[in-house]
C-alpha cells in the first residue's frame, strides 16, 4: 500500500508539493491555520490530525521558530517508526534539535530543503538537501522522487541545512558581485551583451550570470526580463544569508563576503526598493549609484 502522509504548511511551496503526492496516488491530509488548502489534499483540523497514524509527516514552513513548536505538537501524534520530513529552510540548530526530539520519540527525522523555488514545486523538479540516517533517507525517497528530480543525501542531522545555506551564501555573493559589475562596466562604456559574451566563457562566469543574468535583454530569459519580478525575492535570499550568518557564528567560521552581501541585502530590502522585487534587482540598485 502506499505511504499515508501528513502535510503541514500549504503556502506558496507546500500546497503544490502536497498537491503532486495527491495526484501520484499518495493519501494526503494537509493542514495550515491560514486554511490554504492544496488538489487531492484532504483537510485536516490540527497538525496532530493531519499526523496520526501518517508514515511521514512532511513540514514546510516559514522558519526555525515555528517548525520547533510545531514538531512539540507533532512529535506525540506520530506513531512509532514514522518518519518526520522536514522541507523547510531552517537554521541548523533548529534541524538538529528537531530530529533529536523525534529520534527519542522513536521516529526518524529527515532535514531536506530545497532548492528550484515555486516553479520546481508545481512542475515535481525540485532538488532535495538532505540531512539523517541511511534509513530515514531511504524511507522517504519514494516521495523525493514525486516532488523533486534530485536528492542528495548529505550526511547526518542538519546536514541539508548545512548544504543549502552554504550554496546560499555563494550564491549572494555572486549575484552582488555579478551586479555590482555590469554597474560598473556601464559606467566604462562596455556594452551588456559584450559584458555578458566575454565573462559568460571566461573565469567569472557563475550561475548568476550564466543562467539567471541581472541584466534585462542579456543572457537566457530571467526576472531581469520581466521587470525584476521574483523568481527568487530579495527578502528570501535576505532570510538565508541570516541563517548562513548565524551558522557561521555558532560554528566559529569567518565569512566576511557572506556578512557583506547580508548587510547589503537587508538594507536593499529593509531601507530600499528591495522588498517584493527579484534578487538580481541588485543590479538597477547599483546602477542608480555613486560610490559610498
Ligand atoms: P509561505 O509563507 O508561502 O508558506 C508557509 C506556510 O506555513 C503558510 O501557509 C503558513 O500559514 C504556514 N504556517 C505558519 N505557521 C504554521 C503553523 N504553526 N502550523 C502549520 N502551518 C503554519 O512560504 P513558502 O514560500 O511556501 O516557503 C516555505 C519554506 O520553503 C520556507 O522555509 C522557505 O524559506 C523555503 N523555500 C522557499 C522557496 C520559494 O521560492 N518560495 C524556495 C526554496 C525554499
């Protein structure tokens, strides 16, 4: 028989993701208190609803705070030897102290967040991070499989946390400094398309400026080409390169670019036109400027 499933938090990832398991043939009960709802996805009245008697109960939520009180409900609901995915980008500490609350309640516990945004939630094409045992891994790969198109099991507890905000981090930080310059390339008189033609070949070419180029009309079709309109929001990248920041000061690591492109980030966001704008609008924001 197929595995039953508990579904807790149905936003904007999580209600297409349910919706995908439902129509694999998955029985699926969902449960989120703004009452968001996904396809094929039964209602349930709790999350402890939605996860009794569930073989895994998937969480999709907005942070580490609220996925902790949430497995304080769960975590009783859940019968022995199930196993509690957790999908949602959160801070280490909170992976970890999660999945060692289920593994002495006699669960397993998989950390797995994802990359591929809204668009590899509805078309089943995420990418999955994961952190656990071998075990737990393999119970839920049937699920990875309907949801995603690649997961990767990268070591022990917190460890897709570790995996996604690392490449998070990276990924800041190139868009800044793919951004900052085409700014400047402007300001020397290079045109974008030559800009693009020569470091797309060359040694600065980057995911950033490869597959998802800032400059509007230049490279592959991207948010720059439709107004800036997210794709990846600049507010989501602000939340990651916090939790990258704040991995790296309970881990004692230096990450000087990481706590650049945060700050230029939350000030993007939080100061100026940032909020609700694509990440790569880093690029009008630098080309609006002088130095400072
Ligand atoms: P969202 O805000 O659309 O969805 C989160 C849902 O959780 C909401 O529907 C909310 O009502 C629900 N929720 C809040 N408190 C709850 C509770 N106590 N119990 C049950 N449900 C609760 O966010 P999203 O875009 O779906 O993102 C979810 C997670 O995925 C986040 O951690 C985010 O960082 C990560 N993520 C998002 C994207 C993206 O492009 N949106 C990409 C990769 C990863």
């Amino acid at each position: 028989a197929q595995m039953k499933i508990g579904f807790i938090g149905l936003g904007n990832m999580g209600a297409p993701m349910a919706a995908n398991l439902a129509s694999a043939g998955f029985d699926v009960a969902g449960f989120d208190p703004a009452g968001t709802s996904a396809a094929g996805v039964g209602v349930a009245s709790s999350a402890a609803q939605a996860a009794s008697d569930a073989d895994a109960v998937i969480t999709m939520l907005p942070n580490g705070a609220i996925l902790r009180s949430v497995a304080e409900e769960l975590v009783p609901a859940m019968k022995s030897g199930a196993v509690l995915l957790d999908c949602s980008t959160v801070d280490v500490d909170s992976a970890r102290a999660v999945a060692k609350q289920a593994q002495d309640a006699g669960l397993m516990a998989v950390d797995a967040p994802v990359s591929g945004g809204i668009g590899g939630a509805s078309g089943g094409t995420l990418t999955f991070m994961a952190g656990g045992t071998e075990a737990g891994f393999l119970k839920v790969t049937p699920l990875f499989d309907i949801m995603g198109q690649k997961a990767v099991h990268c070591g022990e507890a917190g460890a897709g946390q570790a995996a996604k905000i690392c490449n998070n981090m990276i990924l800041g930080a190139t868009m800044i400094a793919t951004c900052e310059a085409f700014a400047l390339a402007d300001k020397l008189g290079l045109e974008r398309q030559k800009m693009f033609d020569v470091v797309s070949t060359s040694s600065g070419y980057s995911w950033s400026m490869n597959a998802y180029c800032p400059a509007p009309g230049v490279g592959p079709q991207s948010p720059s080409d439709n107004g800036y309109t997210p794709g990846f929001a600049a507010e989501l990248m602000l939340k990651d390169l916090g939790l990258s920041q704040q991995a790296a000061e309970t881990a004692d690591a230096d990450t000087p670019m990481g706590a650049l492109a945060l700050a230029l980030y939350k000030r993007f966001v939080e100061e100026e036109d940032g909020m609700g704008r694509d990440f790569s609008a880093m690029l009008p924001r630098f080309e609006g400027r002088g130095r400072d």
